[in-house]
C-alpha cells in the first residue's frame, strides 16, 4: 500500500542547490513509492516547479504541490537580518493552517516538516494530532570553533562570539524545538552526528543521522580518469560564499606558502561580501596569475568546472555536510578538508584529507601540507578520486528514500501498537 504523507518543504527547487535541490531530490525519489502532498513557499519557487512539471508532465505524477507565498520586509532585514525568523514563522502558521485542511480531506499516514533544515523553525505540522510526525534531516546546532574566534578581527569575533552564546541558549531553551522532537521521537532526523549529540543533550531525544544532502543525477557514475602528468598544475577548485566562516582566505594564506616548485591553479567560484577584499589579497600575495575567480556561476558551470579539477578544497569552518562536498565526490575530486560540523562525517583517508585544526596557522600550514601532498603523490590522488565516486554513491536519493520510507514505516507500527493496547 502506497503511504499518504503531507511535507512542508519551504525551499524546493529542481533548479536550484543547496535545501532547495536537497527537497526536490528526496520528494522526487519518495514519490515512487508514496502519495505526496507539498507545501512550498511560492515567491522563489512557484515558477521554477510549475516550468519543471510543465517540461516533464509525467515524472512526478504522484505528488501535488500547494504554494504559499511568505510576506517580507527586505528593507527590514538589511537593518536586522534575524528578522527573517518572525515572517519566515508566519509562513509556517499559514502553513499549518493549510496541512489541517489536506489531512481532514486526505487523512496523511504521516506529516514531515523536510525544509528549511535549521532546528530554530520546526513549523508547527507536529501539532496535528494523532499523526506521525518526522523532523528533519535538521542541522544548525553546535558551535563556531572557539580556537577561531580572534582569527578574524573583531567584528568576526564579535558576531561568532554571540552566535555560539545564543545557539547555546536556543538550544537548551527554547520549547518548540524541544516539544517537536519530543512529537517526532524515532522520527527525528538530524544531518550529522554533531547535530545528533545536540539533540540527545538538549532534548533527550534519540535521533537517526540522514545527510541533507544528495548525489546530483547528473553527473555520470562512470567518470573515467586521466593522469596529471608530471610537472602539470594541480588543479584546485574551492566553491562557495566569500564571507569568513567558509575560509578562502586560509586557503589563499596556505598557497601563498607554497614552494615554486609545486605547480597549481585555483578556480574560485561563487560571491559575496568579502570577494573584493579577497581580490585585493590575491594581488597582494602575488597569486593573480594562479587564481581565476568565475563569480557566480549556475550550478551545471560548477559541475563542469569540478569535472575539470584535481582536487576540491572544503576550507569551512561551520557547516552541515554542503551539497557542493558531494557534488565534489560524485565529480571523482578527494577533499582536503578540516573536521568541523558534516565533514568529517564523510572525508577519510581513502577520499581525502582531514587536516589538523587546533588553530588558524596549524590550519594553513596543514592545508599546505595537503595540497603538496597532493601534489607529489599522482598515484595516491587517483586511488582517492576513484573512492570519492565510490563513497558518492552513498548518498544517492533513492537510498535516502528508502531510509526515510523506513522511518516512516516504523512510525506507523508503533501508532498501531499505541492504539491497539
């Protein structure tokens, strides 16, 4: 019997990465053993899924979407940007409002509140009695490392500083997250494993450990290899946001460190705050000839730029797993990476590196190290690059379906037994 489950999905996209691909991926792949009914935030996403259908009026045959489009004040939110959280909260009223409505027409098997992932939000569908209620895969719990706090001025240290103090306090105070997984029990899902110890020491709940994110179905599973001949570029490709936490400017520091004697190249890809800042260090370091900076780019030019590279360099210091870390493994690209939040759930020696990170110049000169390593060792790199596509496999969407599928069947029997005693 197909189950019925209703999931809000606030951000899903077939178009787009990051939550919005991370939905689309698991909704896509449920909806060959499940009814699905979907409830979206329609101002960003609307048009991008009603073109997909329209494009592929077959594929999805199973799931109906319902959009509701969540008010904002832009102009609010450059002043106080936390101010997101109160419309964003709004929106998942109106919502609820809405999931009560489907499931008296509908009566789900199961309610799951999938994005966004943050655990600060866990929507309100966990009030609708008597249903099985699934959270997650949710992150966003843990800290900012505090050797790290003054490795970046004072307004860095200022605004990590006060991230890890009301993190601490939101996590062990705040009710709703607690009450919602409390309601989700054996249907919590948290993305790694730091987010599972935070949910067994602030809420006592018992969680399983699901990554949020996938394998891209367009990258071939078949990637043949070549040989970097000696003497060529090693070629390096970091993709991301340029602002301090996700750590360009360790790795520029690291390069810049490097002897004459290791040839290499670094497409950088992606924007933000701190690229201009990040330019201007480039040619200060004498690196321009070396460094290429693509800006934004869709993500097809960010899959054929890793298909391009050698090896991927995942310098961030606060993350879940990231989505582009899998699309680096599925690319056949080992990671160099330090041991914060998702990553070293999945980099190991066999696809990569995990460098040493007591603080900010054992991390440079730990980065440096790699990449020379990397460097000297072609035959090394190449037994990686095979695992990285062999451990991509592993998060691919239909297993992710099935471990959900799993949960949600569980959740079921023990309704049944609840109700039969």
């Amino acid at each position: 019997m197909r189950l019925k489950v209703l999931i809000s999905a606030y951000a899903c996209s077939p178009y787009q990465g990051s939550e919005p691909a991370s939905s689309w991926g698991l909704i896509k792949s449920l909806s060959r053993n499940c009814d699905l009914w979907v409830i979206v935030e329609s101002e960003k996403f609307e048009k991008e899924i009603n073109f997909w259908l329209k494009e592929n009026p077959t594929a999805v045959d199973n799931v109906n979407f319902f959009f509701i489009r969540k008010k904002r004040n832009r102009a609010l939110r450059v002043v106080w940007p936390p101010s997101y959280y109160w419309y964003y909260k709004v929106w998942q009223k109106d919502a609820f409002k809405l999931a009560k409505q489907l499931d008296k027409k509908h009566n789900f098997d199961i309610v799951h509140n999938l994005t966004m992932s943050g655990f600060r939000e866990p929507g309100y569908l966990w009030k609708i009695e008597k249903k099985p209620f699934v959270w997650g895969p949710i992150g966003g719990m843990g800290f900012f490392p505090s050797m790290l706090l003054t490795s970046f001025g004072v307004k860095v240290f200022i605004y990590y500083l006060s991230y890890n103090i009301i993190n601490f306090l939101q996590m062990k105070y705040s009710s709703r997250p607690k009450l919602a997984a409390m309601k989700a029990g054996i249907g919590l899902v948290c993305a790694n494993k730091e987010n599972q110890l935070g949910a067994e020491k602030f809420w006592n709940v018992h969680s399983k450990v699901i990554s949020e994110v996938g394998l891209p179905d367009s990258l071939s599973r078949n990637r043949t290899f070549g040989r970097r001949n000696s003497g060529d570029p090693l070629k390096l490709i970091w993709v991301g946001q340029m602002i301090p936490r996700k750590g360009l400017m360790l790795a520029l520091d690291a390069l810049a460190t490097l002897p004459e004697a290791i040839s290499w190249q670094l497409t950088v890809i992606g924007g933000g705050p701190l690229q201009h800042k990040l330019q201007k260090t480039v040619k200060k370091l004498k690196l321009s000839k070396k460094v290429n900076f693509c800006g934004k780019v869709n993500r097809s030019s960010v899959l054929t730029e890793m298909l391009r590279s050698h090896v991927f360099l995942q310098t961030s210091m606060r993350d879940l797993t990231s989505t582009v870390l899998i699309e680096a493994l599925a690319s056949g690209l080992p990671v160099l990476s330090f041991p914060y939040g998702g990553f070293k759930d999945i980099i190991n020696k066999d696809n990569g590196i995990l460098l040493e990170a007591k603080n900010y110049q054992q991390m440079v000169v730990s980065l440096a190290d790699g990449i020379s390593f990397m460097y000297n060792n072609e035959d090394i790199r190449l037994e990686m690059a095979q695992q990285a596509l062999m451990d991509a496999q592993e998060f691919s969407w239909e297993a992710k379906a099935g471990k959900f599928i799993d949960i949600y069947n569980n959740l079921i029997l023990k309704k049944q037994d609840i109700f039969s005693k």
